[in-house]
C-alpha cells in the first residue's frame, strides 16, 4: 500500500496534533479524493475542512482537483485560508480552483 507524507500548515497542524506533516496510505487509486477519503477515517476534522472547501490540496504547488493523480514523490499539502494585503481585502476559495483576492469595495 503506497504511503503519502502531507505538509500541514496553520490550523490544520493544530487539528492534527501539532504535526508538521502527516503519512496517509492509500488504497486502490492514488488520487486527491482517495486521500480525502483516508483522512475521513484518520482525521475527520481535517477532512471535514476540505470537503467545507475552506482548506486546498496542493499536489507539486498547484491547487489539486479530486481527480489529480497522486505519485510516488509528489509534494502533497494541506493549504489553510490565509490573507494578505490591506484589512479590506480577504482571498476567496474556490475548489478546485486557486485562490482569488476580493476586496471589500467590490462584488465577491
């Protein structure tokens, strides 16, 4: 069974015990989704995070679909929200897509 080491930052390292990465095996297929589906049994408040769409999955620094393919050496992390910018602005989630600026004084 091929295991996965995922980089976790922010909140997500809290919920998982203060680890910086977690080691998730995965049957059958090696997909984002198999992962998730892992992480409903090992770590469901981490799980329950990704299918609320407030954390990504990265594979290889980009932002993972369900169907992104997992291989052997891949770099696999957990994103959290984050901001950046002035107080007005925020970044907005949307799964599977990247991440996108939206300030206050315009539509989100």
């Amino acid at each position: 069974m091929p295991t996965h080491t995922i980089k976790l930052f922010g909140l997500i390292k809290t919920l998982a015990d203060n680890q910086a990465e977690l080691t998730v095996r995965l049957n059958g297929q090696q997909r984002v989704r198999d992962l998730v589906a892992s992480l409903d049994t090992v770590y469901p408040r981490v799980a329950e995070l990704i299918h609320t769409k407030r954390v990504l999955i990265s594979v290889n620094q980009e932002i993972a679909q369900e169907d992104t393919s997992i291989d052997e050496g891949d770099e696999v992390a957990l994103l959290p929200p984050f901001a950046g910018g002035s107080m007005d602005c925020h970044w907005r989630w949307s799964w599977p897509r990247r991440a996108s600026r939206c300030c206050r004084r315009t539509s989100c």
